[in-house]
C-alpha cells in the first residue's frame, strides 16, 4: 500500500510507549505504508532511523530506509514512565497541528498515539475528558461517538459505547433517547460509509443486567428503549435489542451484527480488549476526518523497556489508510 497523502501519526505522550510503538511499526511496515510521525525527534527510541522532513508528500520518498518526521520541538526531554508537566502544552499542539494537517488535505487520516489525561490536566489544564472530546472541539464540536474494532477476530467485532469517560454513577442520567439515537445514526453512517457495509446490523445491548429482565432488574429498556428502536426499525434502520450484554460478544452472536452499541464505556471495552488486545482499533465516527488510535494507553510501567507490542499501532495505521482511501473514493 503507497499513498501520496500519508497517515499522520501524532506522537502522544512521550513519557509512554508511543514513540517506540510508532518506531516498531514503521520497521514492519516502512514503504507498505508510509506515515509520518509528528514529534519531537529526541523522544524516538536510540538508534531509531529517521529523517526529518519538511513537506507530508516528501514520506513516500523516504520511508523504506528512515522513519519519515514532521519536527516538533517539545521543552523537555522524555524520561519514561514519568511524564514531564512542561511537555503537556506540546502534546496538545501536535494534535491540534496534526488535524490541521488532515484538514488541509495535506494527510490522508490522523492516528494518534495514546496521550495521558492525568499528565495533560495537571501540566496544561487541558479540559477534555480524552482524545475523543478534543476532537470534536477541534472539528467545530460535531457529533461524534466512538468506535472500538477488531477486523481480525472472526466474526469481526466492533463496539460503541454511547456513553465513554463519565463515572458509572452518572451513566443512567446521561444515556438518554436522544444520545442513543445519535449513537446509532453516527454507528450506521460509518458502517456505510467507511467499512463500505451497505445494509449494516446493529445490536443494542441493555442497560441493566439481562437487559433489565422485564422490569426485575430496571426500566430504562422497557421506558424507552425497546420503543425508540421500534421506531428506528420502522424508519429503516436494522437495529436489534435490547440485548442481555452477557451474551452479546460470543462467536455466534458476533456473526448477527455488524457493531454492537453499549451504554457505556467498560460494557464496550471489556470485550474487545479481552478477545483482540493487540489488534483492537479506536476509531472516531462523526468526524470530518479519519482518526485511529491503538486500542491501548501509555503503559508508563513497560515505557523504555523495548518490550511494547506495536500490532494494536499497525493496525491502526493499516485501517486510517484504508478508511482515508475510501473517503477519497481510491483503493488501498
């Protein structure tokens, strides 16, 4: 796969294990799939080939023999595992600069790698709850949702949660008809639109414990949500549910949709991360834009110690230039 528009893969938190998975993936990947790497280039591994460059279109040239690098200068250095509080404000910048770069049409798609709330909190007051929020915010506060998939279990599974960084005591108030409406349509658009499904499937799991059992176990499935995706499925839509979300992720039920949306963010997450850690893909929808992530964090424990798995990297790389080629009606 060669792309004249790159992946452009903002560095993360540099205290974590994104410089070295980034480094890891251009190694399996080199000109397959030239992407570029927008940081500061002292936080990449020692002995990491790499060039700098100053133009995205210029990777392609460059990216079987060096990792291609867009420069940005960070005040500090990156000690791992500890992240450094005057590198906070960076780590939000390259973000910022790598959407500019896709808005531009410069990149193809942005993947990021992981960044650290906490260390962007307490060093720049960063006020999102995560990558996602920023995002948003950053496309002009569209409607977004997000998506965690694996292309590499079969069947394949994608989850989105409808609620995501909130605690679980706020989850009742803020998982509402509205929210889960917009959580389907945003789940149904991208299953058309980017994974090129064209009559997708999508299964809702309930709330409470076996979907709320009648009423015995609670009523929000039985209030509203069985009726909204009665009217859903009357407009349309091939949405199923509520389902029990205890049995909603084994192979067979996998097989009967095509994204499961969850109401909240470990109901989701546990699954994937349980079946694909390696290979699971955080995924944007709603944004004008493609954006990936590793469906991993910064494993500050591990950080420095040359022992961090890049798949969940690589495939993330692989999908936002599978996506971008789509967006742009070409074939990758």
């Amino acid at each position: 796969m060669n792309t004249a528009r790159p992946v452009i893969v903002s560095c993360g938190e540099p205290a974590g294990i994104g410089p070295e998975v980034a480094a890891k993936a251009w190694q399996h990947l080199r000109a397959r799939l030239p992407f570029v790497w927008l940081g500061d280039p002292a936080h990449l591994p020692t002995g990491t080939p790499h060039r700098c460059i100053s133009a995205l279109a210029e990777a392609a040239g460059v990216a079987d023999e060096a990792l291609p690098v867009l420069a940005h200068a960070f005040p500090a250095a990156a000690a791992p595992g500890q992240p450094a509080a005057e590198n906070a404000g960076a780590v939000i910048a390259v973000i910022a600069r790598a959407v500019a770069l896709v808005q531009a049409g410069e990149a193809s798609a942005l993947c990021t790698a992981p960044i650290h709330k906490g260390a962007l909190h307490a060093g720049a007051g960063f006020p999102f709850p995560g990558h996602t929020e920023f995002l948003a915010s950053l496309a002009g506060g569209v409607p977004v949702a997000m998506m965690l998939a694996s292309e590499t279990l079969a069947p394949p599974l994608r989850v989105v949660p409808a609620t995501i960084h909130m605690a679980l005591a706020d989850v009742p108030r803020a998982f509402t008809p509205a929210l889960l409406r917009q959580t389907i349509a945003l789940t149904e658009a991208a299953l058309r639109h980017d994974f090129g499904i064209a009559r997708p499937r999508i299964a809702v799991a309930g709330l409470n414990p076996h979907a709320g059992e009648g009423g015995a176990m609670g009523h929000e499935e039985g209030d509203w949500m069985v009726p909204l995706l009665v009217e859903l499925r009357a407009d349309g839509i091939a949405v199923s549910g509520p389902h029990p979300a205890d049995t909603l992720f084994h192979p067979a039920a996998r097989a009967r949709y095509d994204a499961a949306i969850c109401a909240y963010h470990d109901q989701a997450l546990i699954p994937i991360k349980t079946l694909d850690f390696s290979g699971g893909v955080n995924l944007t929808l709603g944004l004008p834009f493609v954006r990936t992530s590793p469906d991993h964090g910064t494993a500050f424990d591990i950080a420095g110690k040359g022992i961090a798995d890049p798949f969940s990297m690589i495939a993330a790389l692989d999908m936002a230039a599978r996506l971008g080629a789509r967006r742009r009606g070409t074939a990758a």
